[in-house]
C-alpha cells in the first residue's frame, strides 16, 4: 500500500496514536518489535496554535519514527490549518487528521468523533487541510456515533473526496467508548467498496496474530492497526507479524525478558526527560499492563505502581524477577482496557 509516496510492503503493522502513551520511549519499544508505522500522540490544535510548549514537544521526532505521523484534533477549520502547517515543519512523513476521538473532553468541543455528526463539515476541514500542506494527509475515525447511527461509508466517500490518502477506522461508536467488542463487518464493507480506493487500515482488539489473520481474511484491509493491545506488550507486533508470515504462535516471553524490556522504556524515558520521576509516572500505566496473569502478584503490582524512583523501581523488579522470572506470561486473558 502507499500513502502519498511512502510504500509499504505486505501488510503493514501501524501503532495507533494514543493520549500518554505513544511518546518516544514506547514508540521505540513497538518499532523495535516490528510496528511499521508511527503515530505521536493527539494534538490540540488550538494548543499548537498558540504555541504552548508541553504541546509542541509531543511533535519532537525521531529517527527510528519513520514512517511517521503527526495527528490533530480539533473543531475549528482555520485552527487545524494553522496546526498542519506548523507540524508539518516538525517533518512528519504525513499529517493525521483525528476524527474518532471518543472521550467527552474531546466530543464536547465538536471535535474527534463529534466530527461524524456533520460530514460535510468533516469533508470541508479536510480538504483544507489537505491544500495547506505539502505532505500527504491521511484520517482515523470510527464506524459513527451510536449504534443505528453509522455514517462511515458516507464518511469514507467525503475524505477521499477531500485529498485524504488513507484511512484508519475503529470498529466501534463514539458511544461503545472501548466497550464491546469491535465490529469489522463496516470496515471490510468500506474496503471492498468499488468507489474506495485509498488505502483502509483496519483498528480495534487486535490482540494475537490469529485475531488478526481473521480479521484481515475476513476484510481484506490493506493495513492493521494496534493499539491499547500493545501497552505493556510492546512485542504484539512481533506476534502479529510472524504469525501473518507463517502461521506459527511465538511464545510469550518469560518475566524477566519482560523485565528487561520495561527497564529500557523506563531508562529512555529517563534520557529524554532528565527528570527520574517523570519519567517514571510516564510509565506507570504501562507497569499496570505487564504483568498479567500472575498469581499473588497484587503487593508488588502496588509497589511497582507507588514507586518514586529508579533505585524503588529497580528493588521491586528484583523481587518480581526472583519470584516470577522464569514464568512464560499468558496475555490471553488481558484486558483491553
């Protein structure tokens, strides 16, 4: 598949971007467990308007990133050009548009996936968009906003109208939230529909190499898109991708090959905030993720949770290492959550 100039072989492996959770640190982890495509996390586009800084960093790329997206949100059309534009100068390979954003702080100011309740308002933003900038410019949305209420086709048909080059569609409503399972049929309808042609990337509870082959047979989408399955499992992507290659289930890693994963997200979090415990309440949603499955684990889950600083982090991984380490963890039952 292309997106604008940038190819992509086989089925590309894409992260999804999420608010907190795809900075650098886990970006890395999923590109060096074989995601093909970044995204960084959501951006306001009246922060990045004016300019505040905490906003602009999330724009700070690298260069294992490639290929990589910038994603805004917002309501306002001369905002979101303005907001292209500046990231645009930040290098992205491409600009994401966030048309599926589900969290009320999101909806509530008519952006993300409230953008589904006006599509031709949808259409106009991204073809404005699409003319402000040099780069491609692709979107992610969901299949509408409540269950009966389900404009993605339509929706589908307006963006490539528009100049959009690809397409990422979550196979839930803005009112199933992350509840549910995901419905693919829409998005496999979409795909196969003969007036698409752009690119369709695939999202929602890809969590194991058979659930995406089924998926994908099933839609015959030209990408996957990963995303909370991939927190505290950065390796999913190497899951996925064996499996599509050669139909065969890697197994999980043992606890302290797990750990030794999160000590170098935790270590780069660590070099690029230079502030230890920022760097360490970056990872505490992850910490939460890694070690599921384990019995009697609930005291050093809360441990690991409270600690402060490398030296608590490193004391409890120790403990977690002396009494799991050699225990093969079982993601089978995780939450999505």
């Amino acid at each position: 598949m292309k997106i604008g100039n940038i190819e992509l072989k086989n089925t590309p492996l894409f992260l999804a971007p999420m608010e907190d959770v795809t900075y650098k640190s886990f970006r890395w982890m999923c590109k060096k467990f074989g995601a093909d495509v970044m995204y960084t996390e959501f951006i306001s586009s009246e922060a990045l308007v004016r300019d505040i800084q905490k906003t602009r960093q999330k724009m700070h790329l690298f260069d294992f990133d490639r290929p990589v997206a910038i994603q805004i949100y917002g309501h306002n059309i001369d905002s979101m050009v303005r907001a292209a534009q500046v990231a645009e100068e930040s290098g992205p390979d491409f600009i994401d548009i966030n048309f599926g954003c589900p969290m009320k702080k999101i909806v509530r100011h008519g952006a993300g996936a409230a953008m589904l309740k006006d599509l031709p308002l949808m259409q106009q933003m991204a073809a404005e968009i699409v003319k402000a900038v040099k780069i491609p410019v692709s979107a992610k949305t969901r299949l509408g906003w409540s269950e009966g209420d389900n404009p993605v086709m339509e929706a589908a048909e307006r963006l490539q109208d528009a100049g959009i080059q690809a397409l990422a569609i979550h196979g839930r409503t803005r009112e199933q939230l992350y509840t549910g399972e995901a419905d693919w049929t829409l998005i496999g309808e979409v795909k196969n529909n003969p007036k698409i042609q752009i690119p369709i990337i695939g999202n929602g509870d890809i969590n194991s190499g058979e659930k995406a082959r089924k998926l994908l047979d099933a839609t015959g989408v030209d990408a996957l898109m990963i995303g909370r399955g991939a927190i505290g499992r950065p390796w999913l992507f190497r899951e996925v991708k064996h499996f599509l290659e050669t139909g065969e289930i890697l197994p999980q890693p043992t606890v302290s090959e797990v750990v030794e994963v999160l000590k170098e997200q935790l270590q780069m979090n660590f070099e690029w905030h230079d502030n230890e415990r920022s760097g360490i309440l970056m990872m505490r949603r992850h910490f939460a993720k890694y070690f599921p499955g384990l019995p009697n684990f609930r005291e050093l889950k809360i441990s690991l949770l409270r600690a402060e600083t490398n030296d608590e982090v490193n004391a409890v991984l120790s403990r977690i290492v002396e009494e799991f380490g050699r225990v093969r963890l079982d993601f089978s039952n995780a939450s999505l959550k």
